[in-house]
C-alpha cells in the first residue's frame, strides 16, 4: 500500500485529473467568455494564475538565478506555444464550435504526440522508430473521421468546424512541442517555480499582443459573470491544474505524460454528453476510439 501510495505512483494519477480539469475548462468554462477577444482572454488568465503562484512561491524565487540561457530558452518555447499560442488556439477552436460538438475540438488537438515526437526528431536529432509513420498516419485518418460526420467538409452552410479542426492541429502542435521542452525546463527548477515562471512569461507576450490589438478597452465589457468563471478557471484548470501537471511531469517521462494526458479528450466526450447532451455520430465513435488508440501506441513507442 505505502508503495502504490509513493510519489512516483501518484504522479500518473496527478497528470490524469489535471487533464480532467482541462476537459472541464474547455467544455464547461471557457465558451462562456466567447464575446471577449482571445488574447485579452489568454492575457487575463495567465496574469490571475501568476499573481496566485506568486504567493505559493516565496522563498523559491531566487532559484531563478541558477537559470541557464539554454534553461530560459525552454521556459521561452513553452510560454511562445504552450501558453501564448496554444491557448489561443484552442479557445478560439473552441468559440468556433460553441454550436456543435465542443469534444471534436479536443480530440483533434490530441495528436499531440505526433507533433511532439516530431520535434524531438527534427530538433533534437532523435530517431522515430518505424511504426511510428505508421501510427501517425492511422491517427491523421481517424481525425479526419473525428472532424467531419458526413465523412466531407461542409463549407456550404458556414459550418466553422474545418477551421475549428485546423486551429486544434496548431495546438497540437504548441502542447506536443511543450511538453518535450517543459520536461526540459522543469530540471532545473522546482514545479511551483517552472508553473510561475511559464505564467509570468505569457502574461508578458499576452501583454504585448493585447497592447498592439489595442484590445484593453474591452477589460470594461467583461461581465461579473465572466471575472467568475476568470477565476474559477485559475483556481482549477489554469493555474492549479499547472501546478498539478508540471508535479506530475517532473516524475515521468514526457513520453508517458502524453500517454496519461488523454483523460482530456475521454473527459471531453462525457461532460459534452452530460452537460449538452451532444453526441458524436457513429463514425466520429469510430474515428474517436482509432485516435486514441493510435496515440497510445504511439505514446509507448520506444526511441
């Protein structure tokens, strides 16, 4: 008992109920605050997650120092996509399809894996074993199944689902690449800092942004109903669920996270089925099962 109890064991179970709350936060949270722009939505959520780790963080804040270039160029590449982009994808996928299934969105953007075992091959020179075209190829397949019902593009009837689905590949891509250099990141620092400084840094890149689309007039329409779900976003699917990740991340392989990360879109599909009662058709079942499964192989590949 005390062994299953350890740390080390707790670590998948840490990684899968943060992937929960992000499941939460995208079929629950987030579309409500479709009538914001993007970034001040992004901008907004990682300063309150900063400012709430700073308090957590305290005495920690001098292990900055012990930072390397190569160090902050890591915390740099997660902030830019992990935080900055990737969230901007994701949310405005997701304010896309408020009208339809919110899970499709999810899904596509699972094909993380791929993206990150490509970074890791192009970057960083690391060889992809065989099957792994393979995997990835059954997994391109089963998303195009997962995007698109009819089994074609519906461009006729203003259907923003195609676009919904290309925005969720370019977070795919963001998160697959961050989570190989937020392990990369995380070795130098503790998880409470690597959390505060990955916030801090996109609050600083959201800022800009904000400020050159000229968008903090529009702080003054954010309704009291939207500061709430601002912050109960923080205190679980942004910050928190940060906090919860990057714990868990430090103790597995990045390989392995990716693995226990898809409780997200499992998640996904439930809550949407509770909550709006939308289901996905037969074929989108189909696809659905075919990507997770592709990306769990793909997840357990050895390179």
């Amino acid at each position: 008992m005390k062994k299953f109890l350890s740390f080390q064991n707790t670590a998948p179970l840490l990684i899968m109920f943060a992937a929960v709350l992000w499941a939460f936060d995208g079929i629950i949270l987030r579309p409500t605050l479709y009538t914001l722009p993007v970034a001040l939505v992004v901008f907004i959520e990682h300063l309150l997650g900063f400012l709430v780790v700073l308090l957590l963080v305290g005495p920690e804040l001098k292990n900055i120092r012990k930072l390397s270039f190569a160090d902050w160029g890591a915390f740099g590449w997660v902030a830019l996509f992990g935080g900055a982009l990737g969230t901007m994808f994701i949310t405005k996928a997701l304010f896309f399809v408020g009208f339809v299934n919110l899970s499709i969105v999810v899904l596509i953007q699972k094909l993380q894996p791929v993206f990150a075992l490509l970074m890791a091959w192009l970057v960083l020179r690391e060889r992809l074993p065989k099957r792994f075209w393979l995997w990835a190829l059954l997994g391109i397949v089963a998303a195009y199944f997962v995007t698109f019902a009819q089994l074609v593009p519906n461009f006729g009837t203003g259907d923003k689902t195609t676009f919904a689905a290309l925005l969720a590949l370019g977070a795919a891509f963001s998160w697959g690449s961050s989570t190989v250099f937020g392990k990369r990141a995380l070795e130098q620092v503790s998880y409470q800092l690597g959390t505060l400084i990955r916030f801090g840094l996109t609050a600083v890149i959201m800022l800009a942004l904000v400020g050159i689309n000229n968008e903090f007039s529009q702080l003054a329409s954010v309704t009291s109903a939207q500061w709430q779900t601002f912050a109960l976003i923080v205190i679980t699917s942004g910050a928190a669920a940060m906090l919860i990740y990057y714990y868990g991340l430090k103790r597995v392989k990045a390989s392995e996270s990716t693995m226990y990360e898809l409780a997200f879109p499992l998640s996904a599909i439930v809550l949407e089925m509770l909550v709006h009662q939308k289901f996905l058709s037969w074929t989108q079942w189909l696809g659905a099962a075919v990507l997770l499964f592709a990306m769990y192989k793909i997840s357990t590949l050895k390179h």
